[in-house]
C-alpha cells in the first residue's frame, strides 16, 4: 500500500480522531473510504454523463442526495442494537446510480440503511429489493409473471443500473 504524508490543523485531525474513535475505526480508514468513494462517484459520473460539473441536479437528484446523506449520518448503534455506520463507498456507489441519467431511473426507489452498514434500494410499486455491498449487490424481483433474483453479483453501475432498468419497465 502506498501512503502520502498530509497536513492538517491539529484541531481538525483531533475532531476527526474522537470521530473515528465513536465509530469504532480509524481517521486512516475514514479517510481512506470517503476517499475512494469520491473517486468511485466522480470516475463513474465522468465516465456515464461526461464531464457533469457543469450540469445541475434535478430536484429528484436532490432530493436523493439528500437521502443519502441522512445515510451518512447515520453512527454506529443507530438501530439501538449494535449496527455499524453506513459504508462510505456505498454511499458513493449509490449517489452514482443517482447522478445517472438526471436521477430519473432512481424515481421509484427508496433508499434504506440495512443493519450490516450496507444500503438496500426498494421499489415503490414493485416487489423488489437491490442489496448494495461494496464489491458485489444481491437483487430480489417477483412480479406477476415470474420470480427473479440473484446473490452476490459482482458490484458495477451498469450492471446495477441495468437491474433497475429493467425492474422499472415491469410497471405498469
């Protein structure tokens, strides 16, 4: 592992150790995660959209951030029985999924905290569950003409997205 020196206020790296401390982790591996999941959001946002620092959220979009940041919030014992904070990389796998397309393929889903720290997707008007980890989902579908699902799928935007899609296309 390669490792670059940084320079902080004391005040600030002091903060963030009793932060860290709270949460049962470290400011190496905070940072650390936030890290990777901004570059796991911007690499994917600029790979899908093009370059997206010009264009504005939709207010769904906004609203979802939102959401997520709600995740985000979220310390460890949230749940009052021991969960742990909300995964920072899944966060940022998932406010990717949001900047797609303007958001809109996210309209029907809600945003969930699951108690291992990872995120579940939940469709508004369809029985279907996405769970997101860090390196792989699992996704549950039935609907009227059959039953869908699959287990530890190696984790991709497009992949995701393509699930979404498709369960998406099954209102109606």
């Amino acid at each position: 592992m390669n490792t670059t020196a940084v320079h902080i206020d004391t005040q600030l790296y002091n903060s963030a150790a009793e932060y860290a401390r709270r949460q049962h982790t470290s400011v190496d591996k905070m940072l650390e995660a936030y890290i990777t999941a901004m570059l796991l959001q911007t690499m994917t946002t600029e790979q899908n959209t093009g370059n997206s620092k010009n264009r504005k959220k939709t207010g769904l979009q906004e609203r979802l951030c939102e959401r997520l940041e709600e995740m985000r919030q979220l310390e460890y014992d949230w749940d009052d029985e021991g969960a742990p904070p909300i995964n920072e990389e899944i966060i940022g796998t998932v406010a990717a999924l949001v900047d797609e397309e303007g958001g809109r393929n996210m309209e029907h889903w809600i945003i969930f905290p699951d108690t291992n720290g990872t995120l579940m997707l939940e469709a508004k008007h369809q029985d279907a569950t996405i769970s997101i980890g860090k390196k792989e989902f699992s996704y549950v579908f039935h609907s009227q003409e059959h039953d869908e699902s699959a287990s530890h799928l190696p984790l991709s935007i497009d992949t995701l997205m393509q699930i979404i899609k498709h369960i998406n296309e099954q209102q109606g």
